[in-house]
C-alpha cells in the first residue's frame, strides 16, 4: 500500500478550504457544470449549506477544521478509486482520505457524471 511522503498529512491540515475552493470551481464550471452542482456535492459530503460554506471561506478554515466539524455523509466510504495516485481506500489517515473524497467528487462532476452517481445513491 503506497501513503502519501511524511509531512503531506500536516501540509493538508494547514491549507485553507478557501486556497482549493476555486480550484473547484474553475475545474467544474470548464466542463459546464455549475457552482451549485458543486454545492450539492460538498453539502452531501460534508453537510454545509451554502451559508456555511460562505463562512468558512470568508474565515480561510483550513482543512483540519474543516472535516472535524463536519458531518460526513454515512455513504462517503463508498467513494473508492485512486486519486492523486493513491486508493483512495487505502489511505491511512482519516484527514487525508476525507480531502480525497471531496476531490474525487469534484472529479466526477467535472467529468459528466451523473449526480445520482456522484451521490452514491443507493
């Protein structure tokens, strides 16, 4: 199983939501999806509105922060594949592994998938 170099873990946890969210955004919306497509996704990962997601933004909560204190969707262990050249599901660390599922869902999106399946609708 292949982790991720020492200090990637600490390097996450520091980065601000606010630093990645456009990235997000312009990966999505290129590809004719829209930003509130890509709420829907962030809101059923991590259970933040709209309002919530303006505050942690506005307050650059990093990322630590950021997945404590949200509410993970029960079905987010679904969220499989490799992603940045790591399985996803074979990540050891919980931080790192919840960063990935938010980028593999924007991944999806960004890439025509269905919401239903982006969703991990049963």
């Amino acid at each position: 199983m292949k982790e991720p170099p020492p200090g990637t873990e600490e390097r996450i946890a520091k980065m601000t939501f606010a630093s990645v969210y456009p990235h997000y955004v312009t990966k999505v919306e290129k590809k004719e999806r829209t930003r509130e497509e890509l709420h829907e996704v962030i809101e059923w990962l991590t259970g933040y509105d709209e309002k919530e997601l303006e505050s942690i933004i506005e307050n650059e909560v990093n990322f630590e922060d950021f997945f404590k204190n949200a509410t993970l969707h029960p079905n987010a262990p679904l969220i499989k594949g490799v992603i940045c050249g790591y399985r996803i599901e074979e990540l050891k660390s919980p931080l790192i592994r919840q960063v990935r599922y938010l980028d593999k869902l924007v991944d999806e999106l960004a890439k025509g998938r269905k919401m239903e399946k982006i969703l991990r609708s049963e």
